[in-house]
C-alpha cells in the first residue's frame, strides 16, 4: 500500500501552492500549517534543497470523529500535503489516510479514513484537472 496521494504537475511550486490551498478549503480542510523547507533547511543548516512546503491541513469535524475513535490520533494529526519540485515537475502529495487506519489497527477508523481520503483525492483532482 502507497502511503501518499499524488498528482504531478507543469506548473510552477507557488502557483501548484495557491491552488491546492484553495482546492483543500473547497472539500473542508483548513490549513494549519506551512512550513517552507527549502528556506528552513537553508537557515538551520545553511544546505539546499528544491523547494517543498509541507501544508497542515485539518477537517476540525472528522478530526473530532477521529479522536473520538481513537484518542492518540492526534499523533497522526493534521494530514500533511506537501507541494515539492521534483525533476522537472512539481508534485503535490497528501498522505493517504488509510494510513491511520493501518497505523492505529483500529477498524472504527476504516470508514472514516475512506471519507477524509475521498476528500482529499477531490481536492487533488481538482488541482490536476485545472
């Protein structure tokens, strides 16, 4: 099982960045988060890297559903969306939430975690089809 959603994309990391924020917020996700690595890495640890961004994104109503289910989920918590450069194109990914189905071993997380990843998948295919 992969561990990530992916799209690959011709278009530039800020302008991939504007529209997957505004594709998230479109299935319910708010972001939470934006950590720019490429400029943390270049502070921290004076190297480069192409340029990535991990985005925290969170649905507060299936985050409540999912801490009801199982309470240390928020370990798991936000669903990380990276948009990255890669060879020539920019890919976004979003980490498959039946991850955390696989992860906690909690079967009350199944249909949850298929939801939350249809949503993310729209809100990529959203981007992709753009």
């Amino acid at each position: 099982m992969s561990y990530a959603l992916r799209i690959d994309l011709e278009r530039p990391v800020d302008e991939a960045l504007a529209m997957i924020k505004e594709s998230l917020k479109e299935s319910g996700f708010g972001v939470l988060t934006e950590i720019d690595m490429k400029a943390t890495l270049k502070s921290k640890l004076d190297v480069d890297i192409d340029e990535q961004v991990i985005l925290g994104a969170c649905n507060p109503g299936f985050a409540h559903k999912g801490l009801k289910a199982e309470p240390s989920l928020g370990l798991l918590l936000p669903c990380n969306v990276v948009v990255r450069h890669s060879a020539g194109v920019t890919v976004i990914e979003a980490v498959d939430p039946e991850m955390m189905v696989e992860v906690t071993g909690n079967p009350a997380m199944e249909p949850l975690a298929a939801e939350v990843r249809q949503l993310l998948k729209a809100a990529l295919d959203r981007v992709a089809d753009a």
